[in-house]
C-alpha cells in the first residue's frame, strides 16, 4: 500500500522576530496617530480656559446677569441672603432658579464677586446703563452725546408694563437727542441693547431704536430680541446672546471647564433634542417649540432628553447636533452653549437665526423640523464639522467684543476670529488644521 508523501514546509527561523518588529512598529504607528488625533481634538479653547488665571466668568461672555439687582433688591428689603453648598443642591435634586443661583454664588467669590458687580465685558464700553442698578456717569449728558466721543455704548433691555417702557424711554431722551446733534465722527460707534426679552417688533420699541438709527451716530445696532428683518433698519442686526448668569451657577465648579478641555469631535453621536426644562410654559406658547415636540414625538430615531443640570455640558458636548427651538427673547442661550462645546446647533428659520448665520456662525437653519433627517445630519456634519473648534472661540470676552467692533458692512465671526485668538492658540488650530 502506498503512503503519501508529507512535505513539511520549513519557516524561516527569524519570521518571529520579524513578525515581533512588525507588531512593534504597527503599535507605534498606531499611538503616534492616537496621539496626533488626541491632540488635534484637545480643543484649544478648553486648554485656554484650564491653563487661565481667569476664571469662565472673565473669559467668556455673560449677556444675562442679574444676579446684582436681586441681591440689591433682597437687602433693600431686609432679606438676608444665605449660603446653598452644590452638595445640597444634588442631595435635594433642587431645580437652580435665580435665587438658588445667587445662594450658590456666595461659594465663589473667588471666582467673581457676582452679588455686587457685572461681568467685565460691560467694562469694555465707553456708556453702560442698568436700569434700576448702575449706570455710567454722564450717560443721559446731551453735551457728551453731542460731542461724538462714546464709541460704544450697551443699555439693558427696556422691560416693564407700558409705563415702565414710557418712563425709560424719556430718560433715554439725552441721548437721544445729543446723538442727532452730534457732527463730529472720531471712531466706529456701536450700539447694544441686551438682556431683556422686548422684542424689537413692539411699537414703542421699534420706533426708539428708528430714532436712534436715523441719527446716523452709530454704525450698527445690535439688538438682543431680533424678531423683525426690517428694511427700514438697515444697521440692526441681532447680539449674538451669550451664557446666562443662573443656568451656569447652577453647575458646580470645574463641571464647564472639564466637559470643554474633554471634546473629541470623533467620539460625538447624533443628535439631542432637550429644551424647556427651566420654562415649560413656553412649549405651549411658541409655535417652533409645538411644533418640535410633536416633531420628536413622531421621530422613531430622535427622543427628547431630560438632563440633570450638572451633568448639562458634558452631555451637550456628546453630540454632534442639537435642536433649539427659540425663547421669549427669540434666540435661546443654547445656541451659544451648543457652539461653545462644538456641537451644531439647528434652529428654525427665524430672523435672528437667519442674520446670526450670515455673520458666518456654523450651525443650521430649517424651514420646519422635518427637514431634518439622518441622511442630512451627516452631510450638514462634514460640512461644517470643521469650523467648529476655530468658531467655538467666538463667545469669548475678547472675540465677542472683537466682533462687536470690528468695522464692515456686515458683522463677520471669520474676520473677527482672525485677530482675537492668542497668538499661541492661533498657531495650534492653524497646525491642527493643515493636518
């Protein structure tokens, strides 16, 4: 009987060591790109913040504060204001509202002496007038008007019933008639109007805010509650809101800075739909938040979130989109924190989103929430994925400021980021981009 020839293959005696040097140098391979990636998605804005002297409430733009006027108004009143540790808050799963807040803050004074002054951004402008609480010297002075020196000036929102608005109004009156006055043209002159929710389109504000445009005194207007695109005011455009005093108090400390330093573009998922847990009453009275919930309500691949406040920016920061319907005062604050944390905001086509989005902020407008699908989240992702980490920038106190400032027919985020990034970071995002 014949047996088959075995032919026994005979490997070569160093293809272990090759095969252990090919291992080694795939490895080594692999980290380096694990660490270029990480590197590249190390946010420069969180390394910033973490590596500042300066806390968030300094680096970063506050355009809802009131904290100082109901301190003011609680001691006017005989109240005393006590202590409330992030401990408590937790153990009691209290809902931080502005009284909350203001307990809370007393814990950070280190940080910012919120009881008694205003964020430093309102430092910046040559007038600054808050009702009731403080104001700039010479602010209703028809001479300084007259003279053309105020480059910048900010006046809180006019709020109130009718004879609140009225009486404001006329206080208003020296300047406004000292800016008509006014011949002389020394510097860019802007005008912002924030932190209330009277929106531009109410009569007796509408025609204040004509009056003042038609001076010519200012080169642009920004107005915070824009829900009217009118062609008869021409220099308006909406403030780009920033963060609100209460909703980042009731975060506890280091909470904001960690979820930033932490983004990793590549890790993100889908979309949150998560919004009136502070002002529930709004889904019944804003047709784009009815409009919404029903939306997400007949959605199989969206759900609506409901997320413990101190737990907001690291679960904000884990999406790629978000869906924010607007607020009382139209542009709601999570637009700003969506951006901040490099998530992409989808907002309805409302006036204020439509001109916030020709100033070149990246984020999405829609014609109805239906418009939003799978297949679309991922091309709006590669499309405008790439801007985030410059654009997240752009709510700091310097680039904010810059943007408010820098001359052109229409404000411009790219042109103002160009300037306003630190030097050191500026050279990091253009790194990481190249690559």
């Amino acid at each position: 009987m014949s047996r088959a020839k075995v032919t026994r293959v005979h490997k070569p005696q160093n293809c272990p060591k090759l095969l252990r040097v090919f291992a080694f140098l795939l490895c080594f391979r692999c980290t380096v790109w694990g660490l270029r990636h990480r590197w590249h998605y190390a946010n420069t804005l969180g390394r910033y913040i973490s590596e500042s002297d300066e806390s968030i409430f300094e680096l970063l733009t506050f355009t809802r504060w009131r904290g100082p006027l109901q301190y003011m108004s609680s001691l006017k009143a005989g109240e005393s204001v006590e202590d409330l540790t992030y401990g408590s808050v937790e153990k009691q799963h209290l809902k931080v509202s502005r009284a909350e807040a203001l307990r809370l803050s007393l814990q950070r004074k280190d940080e910012v002496d919120y009881a008694h002054r205003f964020p430093r951004i309102y430092d910046r402008f040559d007038i600054s007038v808050h009702w009731d609480v403080r104001a700039s010297r010479g602010w209703d002075d028809l001479e300084l008007w007259a003279s053309g020196r105020v480059c910048s000036c900010y006046i809180e929102a006019i709020t109130g019933d009718r004879s609140v608005k009225e009486r404001k109004i006329r206080e208003l009156e020296g300047l406004v008639s000292g800016i008509h006055r006014s011949t002389t043209k020394t510097c860019f002159r802007i005008l912002l109007v924030g932190g209330g929710d009277t929106h531009l389109s109410e009569p007796i504000i509408f025609k204040l805010i004509t009056r003042i445009q038609d001076s010519a005194y200012f080169d642009r207007i920004y107005y915070e509650a824009y829900d009217v695109d009118s062609p008869s005011l021409p220099s308006v455009w909406p403030m780009p809101i920033g963060l609100t005093d209460f909703y980042v108090l009731a975060i506890p400390p280091g909470k904001i800075e960690a979820a930033l330093l932490d983004l990793n573009l590549s890790k993100k998922k889908g979309a949150i739909a998560a919004w009136g847990s502070f002002w529930p009453d709004l889904d019944n009275q804003l047709p784009w938040r009815k409009s919404l919930a029903k939306f997400v309500q007949n959605t199989r691949w969206l759900q609506r979130s409901y997320v413990k406040q101190s737990d907001w920016y690291s679960e904000l920061a884990s999406y790629r989109f978000m869906f924010c319907p607007d607020g009382a005062g139209v542009v709601s604050p999570k637009w700003m924190e969506a951006l901040l944390v490099q998530t992409i905001p989808i907002a309805p086509k409302l006036p204020a989103y439509v001109k916030l989005q020709e100033m070149g902020y990246p984020f999405v407008v829609v014609d109805r929430w239906e418009d939003v699908t799978p297949h679309k989240l991922r091309i709006w992702w590669r499309q405008l994925s790439p801007l985030l980490e410059k654009f997240s920038w752009s709510h700091t106190s310097n680039c904010w400021w810059a943007l408010l400032t820098t001359p052109g027919a229409v404000p411009s985020v790219e042109r103002a980021l160009e300037h306003c990034i630190p030097p050191y970071y500026a050279s990091i995002l253009h790194k990481s981009r190249i690559k």
